[in-house]
C-alpha cells in the first residue's frame, strides 16, 4: 500500500484506541439490562414480568441470552463495563479482518490487519458502532458469530452453528437462514435450525417460566417492549419510516408487512447472485442489512451491518483500476459519513425539555431520520445495476471472487 494509505490506517487505529478507552468509563445503561437479566436467571427470578433496570428497562431478550449473560452479573459494574468494552473492541477488529480476509484484494497479513484496523477506527465514528460500545450492546458478538459461519472455509461441518446461535440470542439473524438456502447450501442451514433450536431447548429445560412467556405468551413478538412510541425516529427502521410518512397506523402496519416481503425476496435475489460472482461480503452485508430494515423494530446500534458494507466499499476504492459499473458504488459510500452521531442526532425526537428536533420536517428530515435504511436501500439498487452491468462477465465458482486484485494505492 501507498504510505498515505497505511499513514491514514495508522491515525483511524490511534482514533479507533482513543474510542475504546474513553468507552471504558461510559454508563453502559444496555450492559446494565443484560446484568440484571443475568441475575433474574441466576435466581430464577421472572425475566418478562415487569422493568428489570432503572424502574423502565425491560429485558427483551431470549431466555437463552440471559443465561449467557449470567457470567456478567458475578462482576461488578465498573469490571463488566471494561471487560465488555474490550471484547466489543477485539470483535470489531476481528468482523473487520474476517471480511478483508474474504475480499480479493492482494495485500500481506500485516497490511490486512492494519486494513482492518483502520476500518474498526473509522467505524468507531459511526452511531451505530460508537454507541455499541458506549451501551455495551451485544450487537457485535452477533455479527462475528454470523461472518464465522458465512466468511469462512465453506466446507466446514459446523458452518451454520454461528447463525442458529446468534439467532438464539434475538431473532433477526434467523434471516440468514433463508440466505443459506437461496445459495443452496442445505445443510449449513438445516444447522442453523438446530442450533438454534438447541438454544431454545437449553433455556426452556434451565428457565421454563420464562421461556414459556417468551415464546408461548408472544413477549418475542411484541415491539411495545423495546420503546413504547413506534412513530419515533429512533426506530431505524423500513416500519419505522412507514409509521412517521403519515399514514394511519393499520395502513402503514399492512404496507409494511408487504413492502417487507418484497424486500427480502429482492435481497435473497441479488445476495444470492453476488455470492454466485463471489462477492461474498457484500452478500452477507445485504442479508444483515436487510434484516435490520424489515425488523418491527431497529435501533440505530443495531445497523453493525455497516461493517462489512464498508469493508466492500473500501475494497471497491482501493482497486487499481475502476470499471465503468464501479462508479454505481460511490452514492452508498457518500451516505456512509452521514451516520455520524452528530449528523443523525439532527432529528432525534424531542429530549425531556420537549424541545423538537432541529430538523423536524421537510426533506431533510425525511433524509436524516431514516437514513440507515436509505443506506440500505440505495446499496441494493446499486447492488442490482452493478450485477446487471457485469452480467457478461465470465461466472466464476460459487461463493469465490474473480481472483486477487493487486492493490497500488
């Protein structure tokens, strides 16, 4: 690589060391629900009936992840808010590595990590990974378990365990199931059915109360339980955004319920063909994606998915040459920085002083307030248009790139 590029992998790694450090002493109020959780297992105490922190928290997780979260309530505080911390951080690095390692670019093992660390630094810039760690959320874990199945040797026996156990933990990556069958890879997903049906088991055997309120009493299907307004924009969203254009809630409920639908059939399609043409990565950054938009309901540090977005991006930037078609990659990168902090929290609903957002209608509004989705949206149709534009280039083996690209940057 070019010394300016390593030079500016170097400074977002210093950045990235900066970020965690300081997120060592946040008040990581998600971390603290995820404690008490653990606690409510450890006394068999019930996990669903009321607020578990702060007298308004609710534990909205599987009774499975609260037996993993056990480990959390023997710390203290202060001890599982650094231990968390740094884990977040080593996961960060390791999901950045994972997918440079699975894009076609030919760089040593050092530049590769340096890569990746450049990229964790930049990302720790983003909402949704910045208040990962700042909540202590479990998001990253989730994600590392789905690019271990998805990003590795895919003959692997065990490829599929990682997603059926993420699933064990929140739904959403259940979706990735789907990915698996489109790609005709049967077995992987019939693994990701067990495993996940194993999770289920190990917590209906180890906490039967709760599990029974869980799946049996439709706690796992309730949106209300996560934030009681469903119009606010810190749903991210494709439910989200039809809640706050205006419609009636029963009409907005229908429309997405089908525009759902639709949206993960166009992403099965086009994750299924980028697979094909060995673009991995962003397959899986497409599936992940797609899940966080199709959710009742998604907050912004659930859109991690950004990572191996950006790694796919930042591969498409560091090619020699470009392509014509490699130009349709430049509107999702441009959206990227948008979901900086400071530029969503433009339309964040009205504080405890009721005060309104500063951008509070308009297009603009419209823009900033679901922008993870427009993200989303916008990768998929250039998705669409750069599969169509290389549609006469010669298929190559399922699931593997064209071959190396040399990188003279």
């Amino acid at each position: 690589m070019r010394p300016g590029v390593q030079v500016a992998a170097a400074l977002a790694c210093l950045f990235g060391l900066a970020v965690v450090v300081q997120s060592t002493g946040a008040e990581t109020i998600d971390l603290a629900v995820y404690r008490a959780g653990g606690q409510l297992a450890l006394d068999g105490g019930a996990l669903y009936d009321g607020p578990v922190f702060r007298g308004d928290m609710l534990f909205t997780y599987t009774p499975f992840a609260a037996l993993l979260f056990t480990p959390l309530a023997m710390l203290t505080p202060a001890a599982a808010t650094v231990a968390v911390a740094l884990l977040n951080a080593a996961l960060l690095v390791w999901c950045a590595l994972r997918c440079w390692q699975a894009t076609p670019l030919r760089v040593g093992r050092g530049q590769r990590l340096l890569l990746a660390g450049g990229t964790a630094g930049v990302l720790l810039a983003t909402e949704a990974v910045h208040a990962t760690l700042f909540l202590g959320q479990v998001n990253l874990l989730l994600m590392a378990l789905v690019l271990w199945d998805l990003l590795g040797r895919e003959s692997r026996r065990t490829v599929g365990i990682g997603i059926g156990i993420a699933a064990g933990i929140k739904l959403t990556p259940f979706l990735l199931v789907g990915y698996l069958l489109v790609t005709r890879r049967l077995r992987a997903a019939v693994t990701s059915v067990v495993a996940f049906a194993g999770t289920v088991l190990v917590g209906l055997v180890l906490l039967p109360g709760p599990s029974v309120t869980f799946w049996l009493g439709g706690t796992f299907a309730d949106p209300t339980r996560v934030y009681a307004d469903v119009t606010s924009t810190h749903n991210q969203s494709l439910r989200g955004l039809l809640l706050r254009s205006g419609l009636s809630q029963p009409v907005a409920q229908l429309l997405w319920m089908a525009a759902a639908a639709a949206v993960v059939a166009v992403t099965f399609l086009l994750a299924a063909r980028a697979y094909r043409a060995g673009e991995r990565v962003l397959a899986v950054a497409l599936c992940g994606m797609c899940g966080a938009t199709v959710s009742p309901w998604t907050w912004g540090h659930h859109w991690v998915w950004l990572v191996p977005l950006a790694v796919f991006l930042g591969g498409v930037l560091l090619r020699p040459r470009w392509a014509r078609r490699d130009l349709v990659w430049l509107a999702p990168t441009a959206l990227l920085p948008l979901t900086f902090p400071w530029v969503l929290a433009l339309a964040d609903p009205p504080d405890a002083s009721g005060a309104p957002p500063v951008l509070d209608a308009g297009p603009a509004a419209l823009v900033v307030g679901n922008l993870y989705v427009l993200v989303f949206l916008t990768t998929l149709a250039a998705t669409a248009w750069h599969l169509r534009a290389r549609a006469e280039v010669v298929p190559v083996a399922p699931g593997r790139a064209e071959g190396p690209v040399p990188v003279a940057v």
